[in-house]
C-alpha cells in the first residue's frame, strides 16, 4: 500500500499490487487495473519510489515467513 495526497490535501492510500501506470500529464495520474484513476499530488518518481519500496518490503516479508515456515518443518 502507499499514502498519495489528493490535490484538496486529503490522504489515503492505494494498493500498489493494482497500479496499472502513472504518467504526467502535468498531473499526476494513477490508473488502477481496473481503470479507476486518481489524481494525485505527488510527482511520478515519488510514486515509482513508493511502490519499489512497497514492493521490497513485501518481498522481505514473505521470504522471512517462508524460512521460518520452513524451519519448523524439519
């Protein structure tokens, strides 16, 4: 998940895992995979930098869940 800003200042947050593409146009635009979009305030490059590190962590996070599942295995 990742926290953009709308332009009257509110916050929420979008599940990475379903962004489509972000393009300028000179807003900001997210499209979801099912087409919904959002203007958000953030420029793109804040929102590739948010996803990369959404994406690490959840990467990070599975991995550990998976070695420890397979510790108490054996």
């Amino acid at each position: 998940m990742i926290t953009v800003t709308r332009f009257n200042k509110t916050r929420f947050v979008i599940n990475a895992d379903w962004i489509e593409t972000v393009e300028s146009t000179p807003d900001t635009v997210i499209t979801l995979t099912n087409g919904k979009k959002f203007i958000v305030s953030e420029p793109v490059e804040d929102i590739v930098r948010q996803v990369i590190e959404y994406k690490q962590k959840t990467f990070i996070l599975n991995r550990t869940i998976n070695s420890s599942s397979e510790n108490d295995d054996k």
